[in-house]
C-alpha cells in the first residue's frame, strides 16, 4: 500500500469516527440474578443504525443475590460495571450512571425482561433524526401484555396528571425506555432516589419547554412474584412528584 493510500484510509477512519454517535445505555439492577445475564446479552446483540455505538453502563444497585458475579462474565472493555456497597434505589443508580456515561445520547434499560431492548433503536430514533431532545417508548401505543388492571388505573392516571398539572399529552409517563439528548439531561439536577425518576425527569423536561417523543415499544408485565419491585407506595411518591415539581 502506497503512503497515500495509507494517509487516505486513515483520514477515512478518522472522519467516520468523528460522525459516529455514541449511545449510552444505562441498566440499573437490584437482585436480578435470574435476568440480568440475559438483559445484557440482549442489549448487546439489539441492532443499532448505521452511525451508532453502544456504551452499556450496569449499575449494580447494592445486589445480595449473586447479580455481581454473573456481571463479572461480561468483558469490562464491552460493559461498564459500577457496583454500589448499598442498596440505594433505582433514582440513585441512574444518577451515578449518568455521571460515567460519556455519549451523546443516554436511555435507561431496565435490567429484568420486562422491555425488549430491540426497541432501543426506535426509541432514540426522534433523538438521532433532530425531532426531539427527549423520547419515551410508549407501553400503551405498541403492544402490552400481562399488566394487572391496577398498573394499567395507575399509569392512565398519572398520564392524566402530567395533562393537568403540565398541559402536555403524552401515553405513558411511568414507562422506563426514556431516551435523552445527554447535553439536555446533564443540565437537569436530578435528586431522585427511588421509582420517582421517571416522574421528576417528565415534570423537569416539560417545565423546560421540551417536547416529549413517543414511539410504540413491547412490554411484557412481570409479577410480584417475578421479581417485580413497584410498590403501591411507590405510585403515591409518583403523583406527589409531578405535583411538587410544578409549583
């Protein structure tokens, strides 16, 4: 290979590296041994678009059940793992991912088998395209299976709330795929703890004047049973969030 060429392929690596768009991909788990394997395997195999690259940030939230020696399998240099000596809540440990997520675009994953993460791609998409700084995959305009009628009361009325409190339409606050712009959410003081991401981050967007994207995702419910960790307790801290942030 003549210099040239050699001096031509290097200024083509270079100028397709300075177009590639880095997607951070934050999952935070608590006792997930039974999922969390699973989860990561298929954040890293979900498709992406032409232009972008993973970064998976695993937030072990202080797991008791063997969750951080199943993250160890993982190779570090594909999956970042952080892990936390206390169970903090799901708030924290996305907070802390956020502080070692270094892309331009950040979503946040849960870390059981509740969200397929082949959804990933289209939940950033407005984002990549320019439309939006902020995007939600939305449960209730794609397809949903197994929620109790009780979720389903609690999220139609806490969509009912934002639409009150805030003026905005949206279908589904209390989804976990929110994808953000990460200039947009670096400039947003977050103190949440617990489940009241989700409702702070919406009330804190909208009181900024940001448009909220909504594409259709899958959603398979989990029970009680399954491992899943909302509590009743946890919808009251939600709608108290929505209420307290707009004033």
């Amino acid at each position: 290979m003549s210099k040239q060429a050699g001096r031509a392929g290097v200024s083509a690596v270079a100028a397709m590296s300075r177009t590639l768009r880095k997607v951070s991909i934050i999952i935070p788990v608590y006792n997930e041994s039974l999922h969390v394997e699973h989860v990561v395997q298929r954040v890293l195999d979900a498709p992406m678009s032409p232009g972008l690259v993973k970064e998976i940030i695993v937030v072990d939230d202080g797991s008791t059940d063997g969750t951080g020696e199943i993250l160890k399998r993982f190779d570090r240099s594909v999956v970042k793992v952080i892990h936390s000596q206390l169970n903090l809540g799901k708030g924290t440990a996305i907070r802390i991912g956020l502080k070692h997520a270094t892309g331009d675009i950040v979503v946040i994953q849960d870390g059981d088998k509740e969200y397929d993460p082949a959804d990933i791609d289209r939940v950033i998409a407005p984002i990549v395209r320019g439309e939006s700084r902020v995007s939600y995959g939305s449960r209730f305009l794609g397809h949903i299976e197994g929620m109790y009628l009780k979720y389903w009361l609690v999220n139609k009325l806490l969509v009912l709330a934002v639409f009150v409190l805030y003026g905005k339409r949206i279908t589904d606050e209390a989804t976990a795929y929110k994808a953000f712009d990460k200039t947009l959410i670096d400039q947003i003081p977050l103190t949440c703890k617990r489940f009241e991401f989700c409702p702070e981050i919406t009330a804190k967007v909208l009181r900024r004047g940001e448009t909220i994207a909504e594409v259709p995702i899958s959603y398979l419910a989990r029970t009680v049973e399954q491992g899943k960790k909302i509590r009743f307790w946890d919808a009251v801290e939600a709608f108290w969030t929505l209420l307290r942030h707009r004033f």
